[in-house]
C-alpha cells in the first residue's frame, strides 16, 4: 500500500505506478493531489498494464491500491474537458478515453489472475468500477463510496453500471446511483459492495495476507477458479458446464494437483 500512513518507496510521475515481485504484481493509482481521478496518461496506462498483467506468466496475483487520502474520484472530468476541445469533438474524445478505460476493465476482469484491492479513503464516480475490477476488496474503516454522477450531470461509466449491480443488486445500486448517498466502510460491508473492513494501520497487511496465501497456495487453480466464476453469468449454462470439465481435467493432471491429492489421501 502506498499512502500517507502507510510505507511509502521513492515516489513517481507516472499516474499509475507498477511492479511484479515473486509473482506479485502491484498496481498503484498515483494522482493524490486529484484525488486519484484518472487522466489520459492515467488510461492509457490503465489499459497497458492491464493486459501486460493478463499476458505475463510470471504473474500470479495482483495488489491494486492508491497513493493518498482517496482512493479514486472516478474520471478527472476537467482534464478530460481540456483535451476535448470544441463541442463538436468532445463526444468522440470522451468515448476514445471510455473505451480505453473499459478495454482495461475487461482485459483484468477475464484475466486468470485474481486481484486483491486495499481501499484506504474516499470511492466516487467511476472509482467505484475501478475497485470492482478486483475479485475481493478489503476498506480502511475511513474509506466511503458514493456515486456523485449526477453531480456533473454525467451517467455511469467504468463498468458502474454492471459491477455495482453484481455486488450490491438492483435495487441498492439504483439507490446508490440516483441520490446522494455515501456508504460508511461499515454500510459498505454490509451491502457486499467490500469483502472485509479493518483498521487502517492493518490494510496494507491484511492485502498482502490475502495476495500470499494466493501466491503460496495452488495459484494456477485460484486463476482458474476466478476465470470460471466470472464468465459464468455471461454465458449459457452448458458453455459454462463444459468450461469446468475442461479446467478441472486440465489441473487434475498437474503436478501440483497430483502433489496435493496424495497428501489429502494420507490424511
């Protein structure tokens, strides 16, 4: 985690920073003083590390956090705005950067490589889609998360529309989305929009306990199990069904597998 209360390497421009150690790959939101909203170089880093981190073999895991006292405020609309430019082309510009936004959404969402986010402040906006990229999400006590679209008289983008949804149900994300509601870390809890709430001195801790044991355990069979529960509801049954029988025979004759089905057998 890399934050104001939390242990901090030397510092970057880039507006995302990443690394991979020991098949850990650490992905870091890195605009603070914007609250973490990202701007085009923040997209267009989003989108390649996204599918770098889907390509590489060497990756196991994924950490993603942010630098500062938020977390991600969504899109930084006034960047966005500059770079627009005249009315005419502002609807074109707006849709490049979205799509880009989006093509990372996916390329993580359908990787094999299950991702662990901490979330130390404030959620808002698109930031919402971006910590619903990962599979489990653990919140500082301080975090909180509201929607604030409509603020700015703007619809949901970054997969808000579907990911909130999946996590919290209809209703909730339509009560989430049309008013003004922020959600405390402990509200967030209970909806299922996170997975666990702890202190914020334990945050970065408890990410890296969960990104081990991961790395640690059977991590082909984690990705897998990721892969196959998220493209589930995208699909038929059957396809869904037939995906399983080749994965679990696929892993049944690894190494690993074999490794770990003679110990459970001498129990």
């Amino acid at each position: 985690m890399r934050g104001p209360e939390l242990d901090s390497p030397t510092m970057s421009d880039d507006a995302i920073l990443f690394d991979v150690t020991d098949g850990l790959a650490h992905l870091t939101l890195n605009r603070p003083s914007r609250l973490n909203a990202v701007d085009p170089d923040a997209i267009a880093l989003w989108q390649r590390y996204a599918h770098e981190i889907a390509e590489r073999d060497d990756i196991g895991a994924v950490l993603f956090d942010a630098v500062g006292r938020a977390f991600c405020a969504g899109g930084d609309v006034l960047a966005m705005s500059r770079l627009a430019g005249s009315e005419s082309d502002a609807g074109r510009v707006i849709r490049s950067l979205a799509d880009q936004i989006h093509d990372g959404h996916r390329t993580l969402r359908e990787s094999a490589k299950p991702i662990v986010a901490a979330v130390q402040g404030p959620v808002a906006g698109g930031g919402l889609g971006f910590m619903l990229v990962a599979d489990l999400i653990v919140a500082s006590e301080r975090a909180t998360f509201a929607s604030r679209y409509a603020d700015v008289a703007l619809t949901p983008d970054c997969g808000v529309s579907t990911l909130v949804p999946e996590a919290v149900g209809t209703r909730r994300a339509l009560e989430l989305t049309l008013t003004s509601r922020t959600l405390s870390a402990a509200e967030a809890l209970d909806w299922g929009l996170v997975a666990e709430v702890v202190a914020p001195e334990s945050l970065e801790a408890r990410a890296r306990e969960i990104a081990a044991s991961w790395l640690d355990g059977p991590t082909a069979a984690f990705g897998q199990a990721k892969r196959l529960v998220r493209s589930g509801l995208a699909r038929p049954f059957q396809d869904a069904l037939d995906d399983e029988a080749a994965t679990i025979a696929a892993a049944f004759v690894t190494p690993e597998a074999q490794a770990r089905i003679a110990a459970f057998a001498k129990r």
